[in-house]
C-alpha cells in the first residue's frame, strides 16, 4: 500500500500542495517519500527521503520550486525493499525526454517483465516492481512517451494506480481491474489526482470522481483528455480491504463513503454477534473505532473511548520484526484500567491479520481486571495473502489460516470472538460482490487469463 498524488495547474505552481497532499495520504505508507517535476530545462527533478513526509522532505524547498505540474509518493513496500533506492517517484531522462513515475499497487507479472527486459540489456536500478514501467518505456526509444506509456501498461498485469510525469503532461492510470483507488479533484482549472478523496479537502480542491479501471487521463495545458487501456477484463477487482483498513474514513471509493461503510459494518457484527450482557463497546483505535461506534449503536451499548492511542505512533506493521512489533503495540494501545475494572467489554478492531494487536491488548485489559472481554472483528478472517500490493504475512504467519476461531479467542484470552462473514462484509460496502476483490479473505484470485488485450498488435508490439 502506497499513496500517490499528483497536481497540474496553468498559472501556479504545485510542488508544495503535492507535499500537503501527501500529508492527507500519509497512513498510506511511512516508509519514504518524494516528490517529482520537470524543471525549466527539460530536466526531471526529485527529491526523496526515508521516513515520513517531514522527515523526508522540506516543505520549504518545494514551497520554492517552479514546477506547474508535480508528482509525489508516501511509501509502505510490498515489492522490493525498505531502502531509498526504492523510494518513488521513479525518474528517468531518457531518449524521449523526462519521465516520473509513481506507483500504488504491485505488478503481478513483473518477474517475467524483468527477465524479458533483461535480456533485452535493461539494468535495472532497484528492486521496485515500478521500475519495469519506466524500463518499458525505454525500449520504445522512437515513440513519444504518453503513446509508449499506452503500449507499456497493456504489458503489465496486477494492481497499478499510476501518476506519470511525462513532458506531454501528468498522466493518471488505473489497471483494468480496479484494485486500488485513484481520484480525480479539481479547482478552477487546476487538476488534481490522489490516491484517496481525503487528500483533496485540504487543498480545497472538489472531489471529482474516482479513475475508471482501465481509464488513463492526461493533463496537460490543453485540459484533461481521457483514454482506455486495450486490455479488456471480466469484472472490476476493487480492493474490499480498502474499505475495512487502509482508507481514510473520510474517503470516498467508488461512490461509498469509508466512514458509513465502516459504521455498517460494525452495525452488522452487533446484529449478528451480540456480546449480551456486556456494559460497553471500546475499540482498538483508530481503524477499529468507526466500526466499534456503529456496533454500539445497533447493540445499545454506549461506546466508551477505553482504549488510549499514543497519536505520536506511526503504524505498528511498519515495524519489520515481530518483537519490535509487539512492542510496537504497547507502546501505542494502553487500556484505561479505570474504565475496564470489574466491567464487561465488547472490543471492537477492523481486522486480524497475526492477532499480535489482539493478544496484547487484551491481555492488557486483563490486567486491568476486567470481568469479560468479548473480540468482535469487523472484517472476515484474514487467511490468504494479498498479490496485489499489501504487505499480508505469508500463511503461516496468518493466525486464521492455521487455526480454528476458537483456538484463537483461547490464544488472545478472549471470552468470545466473532468475525464479520463475508458475505456482511460485502453487503455492507454496498457494490456488487462481483466488483470486489476479497482474496485474502476466500482466496479467490485473478485467473491469470481474466485479461485480454482488445488490440493485440498495441500489446505485442513491446517485445517483438
Ligand atoms: P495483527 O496485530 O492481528 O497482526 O493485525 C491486526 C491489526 O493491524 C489491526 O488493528 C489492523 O488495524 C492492523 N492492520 C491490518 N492490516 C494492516 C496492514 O496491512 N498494515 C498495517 N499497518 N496495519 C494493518
Ligand atoms: Fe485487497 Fe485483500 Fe484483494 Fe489484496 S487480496 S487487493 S488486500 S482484498
Ligand atoms: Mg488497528
């Protein structure tokens, strides 16, 4: 998971309302960040960093950069590895001139990508699936870039929501199948594109509409043309983890608000799994609270902010190792003793994925002396590992992939446990189950012939 933003604008400059985009985009990846432009010369021009956006960048510089249109990136790897080799945007300057590239998603077929543009004496300068785009590009030295870029994409399969800087203008693409988001804002006639709609309401942009799958726009002093991809896919693939965690609540993807999907879902786990007799709901803050607000008001219970988050915290995945990792949990999750003593609780969190968060938190609670503490988990198990650009542990690692629930709720010392089914799970997000992916929860992936080029000679002719 990643976030991308890109701005395009005739009369100002944008450098900076990139960087504070990418504040708004900031729990999509901790990791690294950067922002692209083309200079006066001609020239592609970036600066990155590790670590979050004001650690890695100065909003100063950019607030002083002469850049009309940019693009940026906040990084979370999920291909290739923590390193500022693989921080984005991807920049070239090659035979057809300037080019930035950043990526949210991961390339499926990107090891044969490699092993074919190898071959063919590219050099690869990273281990970032993302570079094989801009690699592809460079083996079409005679074609202007946008036209290349087209050609390029219909190579690729997997998850890709792109923002390309190109001196034709800044290009938006979305793969076929829709996994990963990318919205369209705009003020005046400025353009504006995000990961996530959240990333528009700071800079006072409106939010448009979201990229269509297969859709690539391109911006540029003449306005916004949009274009299609020649690949034709059987069905969108709209990532349903997206509306459990990683999204912002207040987003919008494919016409649904996060926050009321959250809330829906939480409603739907009350409805179905009732803690009877519990005093109170209390979430696992932030990602658990929406849906623990709309549990406690299906149950009746009055939600209680009993859980503390230590806001200076990032993230407790972002850390690489599990001990790290637990640690990583108490120092940012402290239950209130006063609040769990000798009462009955229902705890509400998004997902469990290790069931590392779960496990402490309550034996935390535990230690307060709480009577019950009743797991309601707003998503279904986590068994499969995800293809398509989350960084999901391997099966053996996934607590749901080994074990039965009730050897869980024993594990976590949990009185009960109950997930969301996913069929609720979908229900509650409110699009077809045929536009959703929901692999890591059922397993259900891509085929790898759901996906066809419309116009075979366009996707080739790459190779030939
Ligand atoms: P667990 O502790 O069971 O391994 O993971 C579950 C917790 O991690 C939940 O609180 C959920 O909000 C969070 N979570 C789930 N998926 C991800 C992810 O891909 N990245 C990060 N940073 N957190 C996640
Ligand atoms: Fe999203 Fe899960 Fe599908 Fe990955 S496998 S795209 S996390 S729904
Ligand atoms: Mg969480």
């Amino acid at each position: 998971m990643c976030g991308v933003f890109g701005a395009f604008s005739s009369n100002h400059f944008v450098a900076e309302e990139v960087y504070l985009g990418l504040s708004a985009l900031q729990h999509r990846g901790q990791e690294s960040a950067g922002v692209a432009w083309i200079d006066s010369g001609g020239r592609v021009n970036a600066i990155k960093g590790m670590g979050l956006l004001h650690e890695a960048l100065s909003q100063g510089v950019l607030a002083e950069t002469p850049a009309k249109a940019a693009i940026g990136h906040v990084r979370y790897s999920t291909a290739g590895g923590s390193m500022i080799q693989n921080a984005q945007p991807i920049c070239a300057n090659y035979a057809q001139g300037p080019v930035a590239v950043v990526h949210n998603g991961n390339l499926t077929n990107f090891n044969d990508l490699r092993s074919t543009l190898e071959s063919r004496g590219a050099i690869f300068q990273s281990t970032s699936d993302t570079e094989a785009i801009l690699q592809l590009l460079a083996h079409q030295p005679r074609r202007r870039p946008f036209e290349a870029l087209l050609r390029a994409l219909a190579e690729v399969r997997g998850a890709y929501s792109l923002v390309v800087l190109i001196e034709e203008g800044l290009v938006a693409a979305r793969d076929p199948w829709g996994f990963r988001p990318l919205a369209l804002g705009r003020k005046g006639d400025d353009y504006y594109v995000a990961s996530e709609s959240c990333a528009f309401n700071l800079l006072g942009a409106s939010f448009v509409r979201d990229v269509e799958p297969g859709e690539v726009l391109l911006i540029n002093e003449s306005g916004m043309t949009s274009y299609r991809l020649p690949v034709k896919c059987e069905r969108k693939w709209v990532c349903s983890f997206e509306f459990v965690y990683f999204a912002r609540p207040d987003s919008v993807i494919e016409g649904r608000s996060v926050y009321r999907v959250r809330q829906e879902m939480g409603r739907k786990l009350a409805k179905n799994c009732p803690a009877a007799g519990a005093d109170f709901v209390a979430s696992f803050p932030d990602s658990g609270t929406t849906a623990a607000l709309g549990f406690a008001a299906e149950s009746g219970m009055p939600f209680e902010a009993a859980v503390v988050r230590n806001r200076y915290v990032g993230r407790t995945f972002i850390q690489p190792t599990q001990k790290v990792r637990e640690l990583g949990v108490r120092i940012k999750l402290s239950p209130s003793p006063e609040l769990f003593r000798g009462r009955n609780a229902v705890l509400v969190d998004d997902s469990l994925v290790r069931g590392t968060t779960a496990g402490l938190v309550v034996s935390m609670i535990r230690e307060c002396k709480a009577l019950s503490v009743h797991l309601r988990i707003s998503s279904p198990p986590v068994q499969y590992p995800c293809f398509y650009g989350i960084d999901t542990p391997s099966n053996g690692e996934l607590a749901a992939a080994k074990h039965s629930q009730a050897e869980i709720a024993r594990s976590i010392g949990a009185d009960s446990l109950c997930y969301l089914s996913k069929d609720e799970m979908v229900e509650a997000i409110g699009l077809p189950d045929n536009s959703l992916c929901t692999a890591c929860f059922d397993g259900k992936y891509v085929s790898a012939h759901d996906a066809e080029c419309s116009s075979s000679h366009a996707c080739r002719e790459i190779f030939d």
